[in-house]
C-alpha cells in the first residue's frame, strides 16, 4: 500500500488488515508505556487545508506514539483565495523530506492530485477531501463495529451486519468512504436520508436508501446506527435549502430515546463528531450506555497508527 | 503580386481529385491536370484531403485582458495550424466586448495579424451581466459588423433579456448566440451530475440545466421570430429539443465541441482540472447522442470553444480551476478519430460543419466556407488524414497548454491553410515547395 485515499481502493485483505493491526496497536496502548519505536527518524506532515482539530490531533497523536517526528503545516486560504498552490505546497513538503503527508482539504479529489500529480514523493493519507472520502474515519468505525458486534474480531469482516447511516449523505465524505468499505467488509449498508441529501446517480453504490428513520427501523435489523452530522445552514439556507427546517429534520430524522429503544438491544449508535446535540441526536441517545461515540475517537488513534505504520514501515527499497 | 499556387491531385472533399490553380487569392482553375506557370510554386497534394478553409464559430482569444493565457496573435496561430481560416473571438474578455469599441479594436488586430479572419462576437449584455442590453446597433455597425451576439461564459438567464434580445438583433439580422446554462440549478456545479460525481463528491451541473434553457430559448425565438444559435450542446436531451424545435420550423441552430464528441465524465476522476470544461463532459450515452446528431444534421456545426487558461489555473484543485480546454490545433484530428474514422462523418460532411454552416451562420459566407471551384476565394484547408500525431500541450501554438489530449495520438492534422491564396500555416512536408 502506498498511499490511502479511498476505501474504494482496499480490498477485503487490505481492510482486514488494516483493522488487525489497529488491534495490535490498540493493545499497545494499555502498556504504561505507550510509545512504540516504529517509525523512529520518519517525518509525518500534518496539512491541514480545512480546520480540524480533532482530526488533526487524532493523527498527532497516532505519528508521535510511534515515534515519527511530526510536522504541522496549516495551510489556511487556498488558491481560489490566492494563497499558496496545492502544487507549490507540495513541493516544499518535498524539499523538507516528508515520508508521510496527511492531507486535509476543502475540496475533493486534493489528495488524489497530492499522491498523483508528481509533485512529492511521500505516501498520502487522505484526511478528509471535500465531500469525497475520509478513509481512517470508516476504518475507524469498521473497527469500533468489528469489536462490538463480532465475536472473535481479528480476521474476521462483518459478514451479516446491517449498518444503517443516517443524515447529509449528499455532503458527506463519511458516507461515501462507509458504504464502500463495509460493502467490502461484508456489511449490508443502509442510507437513510432525504431525497434532497441522496446525490443524484447513487443508484450504483452497494447499499438501500430510505427516505424516512422510522421505515429504517422498521425494515431492517439494524446493528449499528450511525448518525451524521448535520450543518444547519443547510437547513436554512434559503430558496436553496435542503430541507425545510431544524425541526422537521430532528423530527424525521434525528434519533431520539423513543427511536433508541426500538432498536434491537445489541444495536450500537455512533457519530463521527462534532455533534449537533439535539439536532441529528438527542443527549439521551449521545450519552446512553448504546453509545460509541467516545470510543470511536480512541480507536480513531489505533486506526490511524495502524494506516502510518502499514504506510511507512518497512517501505524501504520499495521506491 | 504573390506567386501563383498550384495544388496538384488533391482529393476535393475526400471524393473528387482535381488539381487547383490560385491567383491572387481567387481559385482560378479546378482541373484534372493543370499546366503549372513558370513561377507557379507547386504542391503535390497526393493523399491530402482539400477543404474549403475551417471557420470556428466559437473561440476565445481571450485579448484584450488575459494575454497570459492567450493574445490575438498566438490564438491566430494555433488557429492556422489547426486549418482554420476565420475564428468568432467570444466577448468574454476584459473589458468585455460590449461596445463598438472593443470589437473594432479586437477587429482590426486580427487583420494586422493576417494569420486568420477574427470576426468579434458581441456581449449581449453590458458586462456580461445579464441586466441591460449592450449596443448592439453599434457593434453591428462598426467596422467589425457584428452580427453574432453571445455572453458565453454565463447564459442569457432572465428570459425578458433573451426576449428582447432575440427581437432587437432582428434588426440587423443578426443572430444571439446562447450559452444554455440555468444558472441557480447550476450553482457552485463542478461537473457533469451522476453517477461519477456522486462518488467523486464534485457538485453536479444537471443535464436539465441545459435542457430547460435549450427548449425555453427554442420557444422564445419562435414566438419572436428572429434566429438563435444554441453553443456546446452537451445532452442528449438537448438533442432531442433541437430536433423537435427543427421539426417544428423554429429558427434554432446548434453546435457541438470536438471534446463533448469523444470525451467523457468518467475522465475527471483522474481530477486532472484539465478535464474541468463548461457545459461539462457527459455520459458515453451522450456521446453517442451527439454524436448521430452531428451525423444526422440535428447538430449543424461543429465548434471548438478553445478556451485557453493560465496554468495556475489548472495546475490546482479541480473546484479552484477555471472552466475550458483548448481545442482548435486539436479538433480536425479528434474529429477524424471520432466521427471519420468510424463512418459516420464523410469530408464532405466535415466541410459543411466546420466551415460551410458556421459561415452561414456567422453570416460571413460570402467570404468564407464557398465552395472549392474557380472564381471562389481561395481559403483551403489541406488536411492529411494519415498524418498521424501525438498531442503534446508544450508543443501547440496557442499561450497556454491546457490540452485534455495530452498523450493521445490523433489520425490526421491540416498541414496546410491558405487564407486568400496565402499560406498561414505549413507542414514541414510542405515548406519546400513553397521555399
């Protein structure tokens, strides 16, 4: 594996993988000490074209437990605001000798373009690019379900799940990056969402969509709800809305005790935060014993660790 | 007094061969054998495919204001060797052409160039800005007598504009030339939308888009009676209405560009922004729509809308990069690839959509596309069907490099254009004869 930009691209072996080594990681990190020598004299470029600090520091974390020097580059404003190029910027994360550049962007496609325009030599770990894909957060959420809802995890996909994801499909790089590696894990994924937040020629992704939360529920054994964010200028962005109000789509959509409770009693409810308490999810359903939600950012850390070291280890020779 | 020029054995529309005499820009002579004059230069045309000169109804020049992208002069070039003997400039320049002004200055520079006939395009509107018509008794009027009318780049979207628009050039005969583009469903769109740009996560630009504003401009000029030319058909919806408009007796034209005729969505998943052109690049269904209407006569003219870009402006993210691609050293050849070579498309077929029927409808067909026979002016285009060639966007004439073929070989290139008896672009074949 040279760069990781889509879960498109990881096959069944890959994933499974990639999620076994995360539980090895995951083990490490119980040892009074946690740092592990791995990645000694390798250099992790944190670029960060869009905030996010939790994404940022999740990836910090990962790079420095195993022992990488860690760079970050916050390139705020972007060539359409005229600040430094894509392309330039790569060139000086070149000229600085980055073994690893993890890339958070705006827009889809960035760390595609960083990984093929020629630019650098590195390996690219995609952080999150416009509402394309965030490869580490399905693969940290394909964890946190393996081990929840698998019995013997390591090995093994999620043959016989059903994931239902819920909410801004349409902008949603979570969503996109899900439904193609729990496919490839096995996984029955459903969308729930309404029309407005569905793209247009969805119909080729391996996954069902349904327009309310209630018909989710009521349809299929759900074994894992996963609530999306919700911008709420999208809800009100006037003549171009995507749905009439706050209220109607906490109403249609948002899941709340009375939802909670009629899940099946196994079933677990995640959210890759930041959270839209009372929106997309009720404090109720966020703080219930149900709730992942803050253990997926632990294995947020793992996930990451297992990507850099699966990237970066090893790789000599191999340019 | 140039010497005289003598075209020997060239195939005249890919289907008769006949060898022509020049004299003083004017065909005089059109014979199976012609005795050269003693200060004749003489090109033996063997295998060479004759056309009347190329007329591209849509280029951007993109001078005055964008010289780092393009200038009138490196335009006319790239427009030379491509085989093309006039170029519409569009008006989206800066300033805009919008006044008498700037068209007669965009006008005239074309002449002092002489590589080229450049007949300016009129804004429709001031600025482009779709609120007030600009003067266009005026440009019609000056030296550069405009008679197409386009703010291409951005639609004539309010359908009062387009209404009195459509009336007004009646005037002067004249004809609005409309880029179909429904500007709020098409709000902050990347490129074409389904199947690819869900999984790409790049906002969509409907087919509908273009569509609506296809059949509603159609339904404008009929109830109006005046003439619209519809740019860059993209869909195949918007096939099916300008047939229907056809069908119908409206007065519509419509073109379609060499790349919506052999590329497609799925090649911006490389997201190289080089892929990035507006309208964007549609299905194979599409293609293949487009591309029995270009056969079948629905589409009138091909045409290129070269659109030249800086490279910064497409060496970044495919949402920061400028719309468009070039085309005009490029479109004989992906025209050979994709419509000769199939079958679809005779020589004949190509001499009228891209040099007839864009005459005719840029309303200088008393000059350009006439046919190649004695007593018409001598504007040729030489094309060699088996020059085969690999695009390289370094090596094109034009500013920039933006090239979406970069690595594709093409069948055939001109290797020679005559503009009124006087070469413009040459072959390396051909220097010699003319040496």
């Amino acid at each position: 594996m040279r760069h990781l930009l889509s879960t498109k691209d990881l096959t069944r072996d890959d994933a499974i993988l990639i999620l076994d080594t995360a539980a090895q990681m995951a083990a490490t990190q119980d040892r009074e000490v946690r740092k592990l020598p791995t990645l000694r004299g390798k250099t992790v470029v944190n670029l960060f074209f869009e905030d996010s600090t939790r994404t940022r520091i999740s990836f910090e974390a990962a790079a420095k437990r195993l022992s990488a020097d860690v760079i970050n580059f916050s390139a705020k404003g972007s060539s359409v605001s005229k600040g430094e190029s894509l392309k330039d910027t790569a060139l000086t994360l070149q000229a600085m000798g980055a073994d690893a550049v993890v890339v958070r962007h705006w827009a889809s496609g960035a760390a595609y373009q960083l990984a093929h325009g020629g630019w650098l030599h590195g390996s690219v770990l995609n952080a999150g690019d416009g509402t394309h894909q965030h490869p580490t957060q399905s693969l940290l959420d394909a964890f946190t379900i393996r081990k929840h809802l698998v019995t013997d995890p390591t090995g093994n996909d999620l043959t016989g799940l059903t994931v239902a994801i819920v909410g801004d499909v349409l902008h949603s790089r979570v969503a996109r990056s899900n439904v193609h590696l729990l496919h490839t894990l096995g996984a029955k994924v459903v969308l729930v969402a309404p029309a407005t937040l569905v793209p247009v020629g969805v119909e080729p992704w391996p996954c069902d969509v349904v327009h309310t939360l209630d018909e989710a529920i009521e349809t299929y054994d759900i074994d894992a709800l996963m609530m999306l964010r919700v911008q709420r200028e999208r809800m009100t962005g006037g003549g171009s809305a995507f749905f009439p109000s706050p209220a109607e789509y906490t109403r249609l959509f948002g899941l709340d005790g009375d939802r909670l409770r009629r899940l099946p009693d196994h079933a677990i409810v995640m959210h890759p935060g930041p959270m839209n308490r009372g929106l997309e999810i009720s404090a109720e359903a966020a703080d219930s014993p149900r709730s992942v939600i803050v253990e997926q950012v632990a294995n947020g850390v793992a996930v990451r660790m297992a990507a850099l070291y699966l990237l970066l280890a090893g790789e000599e020779g191999a340019q | 007094m140039s010497r005289p020029i003598v075209i020997e054995n060239a195939s005249l529309y890919g289907d008769t061969t006949a060898s022509l005499l020049i004299e003083d820009g004017v065909i005089t002579k059109v014979a199976d054998a012609i005795d050269a004059p003693d200060d004749a230069v003489v090109v033996d045309a063997t295998g060479l495919v004759a056309l009347p000169g190329l007329v591209d109804l849509h280029t951007h020049l993109r001078e005055p204001g964008r010289e780092d992208a393009e200038t009138i002069e490196t335009g006319s070039r790239a427009a030379a060797r491509g085989g093309w003997t006039a170029v519409f400039a569009m008006a989206n320049t800066n300033p805009v052409a919008d006044t008498a002004g700037v068209v007669e200055q965009v006008w005239s520079r074309g002449r002092e160039i002489g590589l080229v006939d450049v007949f300016p395009v009129g804004a429709v509107t001031v600025g482009l800005k779709g609120e007030h018509l600009s003067e266009m008794g005026a440009m019609a009027n000056s030296k550069a007598k405009v008679r197409l009318f386009s703010d291409d780049g951005v639609c004539v979207y309010d359908p009062v504009i387009m209404r009195r628009a459509l009336e007004y050039v009646k005037t002067f005969d004249g004809a609005v030339v409309q880029h179909a583009q429904d500007l709020r469903l098409t709000d902050g769109s990347q490129m074409h939308e389904g199947e690819v740009s869900a999984e790409l996560g790049l906002a969509g630009w409907p087919a509908v888009a273009e569509e609506s504003i296809v059949a509603r401009d159609a339904l404008l000029a009929e109830h109006v009676g005046s003439r619209v030319h519809v740019q860059h058909l993209s869909t195949a919806g918007s096939v099916e209405i300008i047939r229907w408009a056809k069908a119908r007796g409206i007065n519509v034209t419509a073109e379609a560009t060499p790349h919506h005729l052999l590329l497609t969505d799925e090649s911006a998943r490389t997201y190289d922004p080089l892929f990035k052109v507006n309208p964007p690049l549609r299905t194979q269904s599409d293609v293949e729509a487009l591309r029995e209407a270009v056969a079948d006569g629905t589409i009138d003219i091909i045409a290129t809308d070269h659109a030249p870009h800086a490279s910064e402006d497409k060496d970044c993210e495919w949402a920061a990069a400028s719309f468009g691609m070039l085309g005009l050293e490029t479109a004989l050849g992906v025209i050979q690839k994709a419509l000769v070579d199939t079958g679809a498309l005779t020589w004949r077929d190509v001499a009228r959509l891209m040099s007839e029927t864009p005459a005719r409808i840029g309303k200088v067909d008393a000059e350009h596309g006439r046919p190649l026979a004695e007593g018409e002016p001598a504007n040729i285009t030489l094309v060699d069907p088996t020059a085969a060639w690999t695009v390289d966007g370094a090596q094109l004439a034009s500013r920039a490099s933006n090239t979406p073929y970069g690595g594709m070989e093409l069948p055939g290139r001109a290797v020679a254009t005559l503009l009124r008896g006087v070469p413009t672009h040459l072959d390396s074949q051909l220097e010699g004869a003319f040496a």
